[in-house]
C-alpha cells in the first residue's frame, strides 16, 4: 500500500517542499544532498522492502539504433538485479525502429524486446521518444517503472537501485528523477548542453518552483504507474520536462525524489541534432504555461554552411493518459473516474 490510489490521487498536494532521497526540504530552490551507496550494499533489504510493498518493478529501455550499449546495460540488471536478486521483474526493450541489431542484442542479453509499432497498434501511429515511452506503460507489468536511456556507456546496476530505493523505502514518493555529473569530449564536465541552453531558461523564466531539480531532462527516472498512467506524454523530446511539469501540478513537489547517479557518460549528439531538442523542450514549455502552440509538428528553420534555408520538422505532439486508452483500462483493470 502507498499514499497513492490507484488513479494517482492524493489528498494532499503542495508547491512549497520537495522531497529528495526520503528527505523534505522548505525552499524548492534547495539542491539535494548527494546520495551516499549504504542502501546499495544491502541490496537484500530493498529487495525485502519492495517484497512487504507487495511491489511489482519493470526496467525498461526506450531504444534506437543502440547496439553498442543496449547489451552491457540489460545484460548488468539481469544479472545483478533479476538474477542476483529479485529486485526486478523484467527488462523490457521497446525497439523504435533502429535499423542496426539493437533488438538482437537486447534479447540475447536476456531483454523482452518490443517494438514499438507493435504495441496497441489500433491506436494512430506516433513518433518519437516520448512515444515509447508512452507505450511501454502499457507493455510493461510493473507497479514500479524505471525507465534507463540506452546510449550510456558506464552503466552500473546502481543506476536502478538508487532510483528505486525512495519508491520502495517512501510510500509518499511517487516519481523520482536521477541526477548526475556529465563529462563531455573526454572533460569532468560540459555535457547536458540542451539542458543548459534551453531548459534550465524555460524552468527558471515559467517554473521557478522546479529549479531544484538538478537533471531536469535525465532520462533516468522511475515512478509508479498509478501516477504515470494519469498524465499525458509528450511524442518527441519534450517528454522529460513535460512529465516533470504535469507531475509537479497533479500531485505536488513532495511526491518528487531525487537520486545520486554519481557520473553519465553517454553518446553526446552533434550540435544539428540539438537545436529540434531545444525546440520540442521550449514548446512543451511553452504550452504547459498556456501559450497556444498549434498541436501540428513545429518546424525549425536555420541555415546550412551555404546560407540556404533548413525546414526540420519536430515532433511536439501529444498521446493522452494511458488511462484514458480502453484497452489498458481493460488490460489492468482501472475504471475512469466518474
């Protein structure tokens, strides 16, 4: 049993404190204090303690074309957290069309590989990382999901029980975010260039009240469905700050944790691949402050080497809360709020 019904609902919500490794703080400006490993020693206890929850725990990998790090990352919570311990129920990959092996190592290294035009295929088609991710609540069993990019390079099983252990530990946590140090061209840092340039300007400029979250944009997270059920997904990049938003306003800073992930070291994008990010964050920003942004794919005009004018499509468009989807309603027996 948790502080949460099983459509989300909590009866006490609040802007002023937000929770971080099982500890409140007044002033949401407050950074956390960094997560020490204690509980990662005794990983027969949070084990013990997700067993008296009567928990269930998915990790799950939206991924494309990451055949050089899928395998290492799946191939380390199987063995350490599914087989050494069973902390975790599953791994599940959800293949968003990579056209290299992917799918092939994930599933070698012991993954339940999906893809993700396969699952609830009677739906409109999407696109897009927040698409899979989307997907995945409906593909995944757990009552706990812990979702992992599958590009990082220095992956340990840490990663998951550090984002894990306030869920487990804290039944007032309902979504916690990791955070970390990102080394960057072979530097301690300079990585998290979009998360700089763009989101920490749109956070501060329109959500002062979530300026203590330190990686707003990390892609590893972990919460419980019967919050994530409730909250629409954003398709494309915009789904980390989007989901951060709508969290925080439904259920309240207190319901959001912060996990030590110590050091990412991941696939850093080239710069062209960078400003559609920045955009798609800016217009889920943007939208979620009520400024109308047309639902239609944005588009980013810039400029090649040769002065001539670029038209990059980006996805900004939004699925609805799983709950609202009649199959997933009937695959894990919700009923809609009258």
């Amino acid at each position: 049993m948790n502080a949460f019904g099983e459509d989300g609902s909590t009866s006490h919500r609040s802007s002023a404190a937000t929770t971080v490794s099982g500890r409140t703080g007044t002033h949401p400006d407050a950074y956390p204090a960094r997560m020490g490993g204690a509980f990662e020693a005794d990983v027969f206890a949070l084990t013990a303690a997700k067993r008296a929850a009567d928990l269930s725990v998915s990790v799950c990998l939206p991924a494309r074309d990451e055949e050089a790090t899928v395998g290492q990352i799946v191939a380390t919570v199987r063995r350490s957290l599914v087989e050494g311990v069973p902390l975790v129920d599953e791994v599940v990959v959800i293949d968003d069309g990579s056209v290299d092996t992917t799918a092939e190592v994930a599933a070698w290294e012991g993954a339940t590989v999906l893809p993700a035009a396969g699952i609830l295929p009677d739906l409109p088609p999407g696109s897009g990382k927040g698409n899979a991710l989307w997907k995945s609540l409906y593909a995944c069993s757990g009552d706990v999901i812990c979702w992992l990019d599958a590009d990082v390079r220095n992956f340990g099983a840490h990663f998951v029980t550090r984002l894990l252990h306030p869920l487990l530990t804290d039944p007032t946590v309902g979504f916690v975010k990791g955070y970390y140090r990102r080394p960057l061209h072979g530097e301690a840092t300079g990585g998290g260039r979009v998360t700089e340039l763009m989101a920490r300007p749109v956070i501060s400029a329109l959500f002062p009240h979530l300026a203590g979250i330190v990686q707003p944009l990390a892609g590893e997270y972990a919460g419980r469905r019967a919050l994530l059920e409730t909250v629409p997904f954003v398709e494309g990049w915009g789904v980390e700050i989007g989901l951060l938003i709508d969290l925080v306003a439904n259920f309240g800073l207190e319901a959001i944790a912060q996990a030590d992930l110590d050091v990412r070291d991941h696939r850093n994008r080239p710069l062209e691949e960078l400003g559609p990010q920045a955009m798609a964050i800016l217009v889920t920003g943007l939208r979620r402050a009520g400024v109308p942004v047309d639902k239609r794919l944005a588009e980013l005009v810039r400029y090649d080497d040769d002065q001539h004018a670029e038209r990059i499509g980006v996805e900004i468009r939004e699925r609805p809360p799983m709950v609202s989807v009649p199959a997933y309603r009937v695959k894990f027996g919700r009923e809609l709020s009258a």
